[in-house]
C-alpha cells in the first residue's frame, strides 16, 4: 500500500509538466507548453525569401518552468541564424492557459549587429497591454497592464505581434518566457489528494 501511495503522489507531482513541442513557423501551427496552447495567427514576412512557409524557422517549447517558446533555425536550432542581414519577419501568436493568468513576460534576442525583437501585448479584446525590445544580445521583461482602457484585471488569452528585424546584422534564437499564474490542474491535485488519502491509510493499519 505504501508504495501505491507514493507512486500517486509522484504521478500528481509530475502531472502539471508538459512534453517539450514544436512546430514550424506557419499560421494555424500550435504548440502546446505547460498551461498554455501557443498557436501562430498569422506570419509575413518582408524578404524575398519566405520564411513563414519555407520550413526553415520553427518554435519549440522555452525552457525552464514557465510557458514560453523559442523561435529559431530547423536545420541547426541556436546555431545557425534563421534570420540574415535584411530580413524582416512580423508573426503574431495567441498565448491561451487554461486554468491560469498571465502575468509578465521576459524577451531575449541572440544575434549579431543590431538585430532586435520588438513586440506588442493586446488581451483577447486587442487592448494594448504591454510592449517591449531587446536588441541583439539583450533581454527585457514587460510586465502586462491589464488596468484602464483594458477591462479585465487578469488575463488568460492574450496576442503576442512580434518583429523580428535583422537590419545589417543577424537573428539566431528569439527566446519568449511567459510568466503564468493561477490553481494547479484538476488532475493533478486529485491525484495528490488520492495519494495523501493512501498515506492516511497506510498509517491508520499501522496504529
């Protein structure tokens, strides 16, 4: 019985985590990271070559515990930049967690020259509630603003616009960290409950 108990209590503990996903860089294309469904609404770019329908560039689960992503090159992921010299690419994502609020989020930009990463936050009604750019080599955090003209205080399904622009230098790996919030999953706290009620029950036959 002891060991029923804790293979529960183990099972509810890892329950919340979420295999690494990814998927290429293509309206419709979703992953799913801890929480959260990340889907890409549209994406365009201005070069001459296509790279939101070209299969070069994907997005992969960030990690770390949080529910982020990583935007990068297919062929040799953090290596290889999968944006050169002249390039522009401006994607918008939705960010939908089920159970949880979004409270902030964290932008890091790997590149050379003055290649950057501008973004800007609208919740579900495309109220303005953040922005932010990290510069080649840099990194900055936006914390969201859910307060006047936006209606609601917290926020589960936001939009994610980001420009990704290399101008004379490079991208190599944008990486997105999402700071969440809120009650764990269903499953998994019955399942801690299940075996905390084991526990019980393992002790109550030793007295």
């Amino acid at each position: 019985m002891r060991w029923f108990a804790a293979a529960i209590i183990t099972l509810g503990a890892f329950g919340t985590a979420n295999a690494g996903s990814s998927a290429l860089l293509e309206d419709g294309k979703s992953i799913t990271v801890g929480d959260a469904t990340i889907t890409v609404e549209s994406c365009s770019s201005t070069a001459s070559t296509t790279f939101c329908t070209n299969g070069s560039v994907q997005f992969a689960a960030a990690p770390g515990p949080n529910e982020g992503f990583v935007i990068e090159s297919v062929s040799s992921p953090g290596v290889t930049a999968f944006l050169p010299a002249g390039d522009d690419i401006t994607v918008m994502f939705e960010v939908a967690t089920a159970t949880k609020n979004i409270t902030s989020i964290g932008l890091i930009t790997a590149g050379t020259g003055n290649a950057s990463t501008g973004e800007t936050d609208n919740d579900s009604n495309f109220c303005g509630i953040g922005s932010g750019t990290a510069m080649a080599g840099h990194s900055t955090k936006i914390s969201l603003n859910y307060g006047s003209p936006c209606n609601s205080p917290t926020e589960k399904d936001i939009f994610i616009t980001k420009d990704m622009n290399a101008h004379s230098g490079s991208l190599i790996a944008v990486t997105q960290y999402i700071d969440a919030v809120g009650a764990p999953e269903p499953f998994s706290g019955a399942m801690l409950l299940v075996g905390l009620a084991g526990l019980g029950a393992v002790r109550r036959r030793r007295r």
